[in-house]
C-alpha cells in the first residue's frame, strides 16, 4: 500500500528547525533535564497565515550524543509537543516520543489556524540521565526539524476548510 499526499504546484515548502538544551545538573542535580528550561518552551517553528492550509509532511530528530547512549540515559521519556501561538490548545493532540532518533520520517498531518498572524510552537520536555558514556559532557543538544508544505491553491484550501477535501489518498500496490 501506499500513500499519496494531494498538494498543488503551488504549495510551497518551509523547513524549520528547532534546538533544545540540557545542561548536567541545571537547573535539576544530576540529570540533563529538558523540561525545567524556559528556553525548550514555547519556540516558534514556523509563522502561520489564517488564509492557508499546512502539511507536515516529515519529520526528523537527533540530539548531540550516540544514538545508543541517548536511548540508555532517558529517565523521562523525551517529547515534542506543537502547539499554536494565538489558537488555545494543541495542535497536534498527542505528544511525539523521541524514544529513537529519526531521519525523515513520514508524518502528513494537514492543519490550518483560524487566527490571521499565528505561529506553531514547539516544546520539548524530558529528562536524561548521565550515564558512563555522557560523563564529562556538560550539554546535550536536541533538534527537531520539520519539511512544512503550505497551501496556496484556493480550490484545496476551501475544500479542506469545508471538509469535503480528502487529503491522502491509499493505494494498494
């Protein structure tokens, strides 16, 4: 089976990257902790236009150490949530799990704000802890990153709106 995403030539692509700190024992002792940092909350992905619609097409994650040594140090499972700037609540209703790296993962989750002048947010929240690999390593890094298509074409937008617009079709191949 496979997936075919409905965007128009006129749909245009916005990467974004967002990058989150954890240094060893700030502000808790003895871990990297993500989720006590103003600085991993609330950071602006992309800027948003009420009168377009966005697809998140991929996404990608990674963090400054060995894949193997972030996956034995996690004491608090590591996440992603996005959210709207002016719009209350989630955008996404879930949490993404950063329990493994990933590179270029399919996603295609279509959403539009209400407001004119919004913006997605990214926070990231987790605890890791130091383990034998991670001594003497004062700040671990995170990045996420995004491939975002916005929308341009009206015929889409209005339909996606209206919810008469199927945006990914299956196929069986």
């Amino acid at each position: 089976m496979s997936l075919i995403n409905r965007l128009t030539p006129s749909a245009l692509p916005k990467e974004t990257l967002n990058q989150f700190v954890a240094t060893f024992n700030v502000p808790t002792v003895g871990v990297y902790d993500y989720t006590n940092v103003a600085a991993n909350q609330n950071q602006v992905a992309l800027e948003l236009d009420g009168k377009y619609i966005y697809m998140i097409e991929r996404v990608s994650f990674s963090a400054s150490i060995d894949e193997g040594n972030y996956f034995e140090s996690i004491n608090v499972l590591p996440q992603i949530r996005l959210k709207y700037r002016d719009t209350p609540g989630l955008l996404y209703p879930f949490p993404f799990p950063c329990l493994n790296y990933k590179d270029n993962m399919e996603f295609n989750f279509y959403f539009n704000t209400p407001q004119d002048n919004d913006a997605l947010l990214v926070d990231f929240t987790g605890v890791l802890n130091q383990i034998a690999a991670t001594v003497g390593i004062t700040t671990i890094r995170a990045a996420f990153s995004m491939v975002i298509y916005e929308e341009h074409d009206n015929a889409v937008i209005t339909a996606f709106k209206s919810g008469k617009w199927k945006a990914i079709e299956c196929f069986n191949s």
